[in-house]
C-alpha cells in the first residue's frame, strides 16, 4: 500500500472515512476529550505522549489532520491485518530491548521528510517516566525538530487490547506549547525538558 499523503487535505477517500471513524469512536464511544492539538501544520515534529492504554495512538490520531508515523512495537506491526495500514502511514516497528539502532534511523528519515514523528517515550504501557529512554533526545539532536508534548488522563489498560478498546473510560487528551529544544544540549537535559513537559499536563 502506498504511503499516505501528510495532511488530511491530500488524503484519499477510504483514509479520510477511517480517520472519521476514529475519530467518532473517540468522541462518542469513549467520551474523550480531545484537547486542541498544537502539531504545526507543516514540517518536522515529535508528537511524545505518556502511554497508559493501546487506546492513546488512536486518540492522538482523531485529534490531528496530519499523518502521525509512530514507532510502534514489532509485535503489532507483525499482525497480517494491521501491518499495511501501518506501513500507510510510515509507522516504524522497533524491538522492545531499546537496541534497535535501524529503527532510531528509520525515525530520522521521518522527520527529515517534514512528517510528524510519534512517540511514546517511556518505552511502553505503565511505565514510570523514570524509565524514559533516550531515543527522543538523539532525535532532537539530530534533527532539532519542535517537540509536542501531551498527556492522556483517565484512561489505562483493562486486559487485553480488545477490551480495553471496547470499555468506555472517557480519557482526557491535552497538549502543551512546542518545545524547541537545541541540539547542544545533554541527551539527559533534552529527555528531563520533555518529560516534564508531559507530567504538567495535568
């Protein structure tokens, strides 16, 4: 499957009909508030979110009208079903040890084409922000590109996937102003910057 146009405006039929679906199964299914995004509507940007469900990349989706590329365990993109929508919006499947050097480049490609970039930097579902790995920092540094912080609130994961999809939780989504960060600083300072960021969302 091709890869999809970055706006919305661009998009052809079937996308631009899925999207809606999302986007009404967040709002009225889930009752979720969804913030106003503060993606630029053009060029580079890291979209970092906190990770509490399988239910947040579908909420930072229905609230933007752009093509959001996440990195994305290799597990989901493995599923015969899932794996061409992914590949229609540019996601990158990345191993769970934090090791995966090609998809961290895969990343770059991504922001150096003007795309958003999506990330959950605490590495998985439930993690504490003190195991916030490093990647979005090398990003930064490689790439300068803005940095849009979001929190997701009153949502979490209930079992598996399925059921967490069709258990209503009404989630809260907020944004926070973009964060231009320079590539002299630390990885450490870049990732603490972000990841305060994220925790004032509250």
């Amino acid at each position: 499957m091709q890869r999809l146009p970055d706006r919305a405006d661009y998009w052809p039929g079937w996308a631009k009909l899925l999207h809606g679906a999302m986007r009404a199964y967040a709002r009225y299914w889930q009752g979720a508030y969804l913030g106003r995004s503060t993606v630029p509507t053009g060029g580079p940007a890291i979209l970092a979110c906190n990770h509490v469900s399988v239910l947040d990349p579908v909420l930072l989706i229905a609230s933007n009208q752009r093509i959001i590329s996440f990195i994305v365990a290799q597990e989901y993109y493995d599923q015969p079903l899932l794996r061409p929508l992914l590949d229609a919006v540019g996601c990158i499947p990345v191993r769970r040890d934090g090791h995966d050097r090609a998809a961290l480049l895969k990343a770059r490609q991504v922001l150096w084409e003007g795309r958003v970039l999506g990330l959950f930097p605490e590495g998985g579902i439930g993690r504490d922000a003190a195991a916030a790995r490093e990647g979005i920092a090398w990003l930064v540094q490689q790439t300068e590109a803005p940095v849009i912080p979001a929190r997701i609130t009153c949502a979490r994961q209930v079992g598996g996937d399925l059921r967490t999809y069709l258990t209503r939780q009404r989630p809260y989504l907020r944004y926070g102003p973009q964060l231009r960060l320079k590539k002299e600083m630390s990885r450490q300072e870049i990732l603490l910057e972000v990841m305060a960021a994220i925790e004032a969302l509250e």
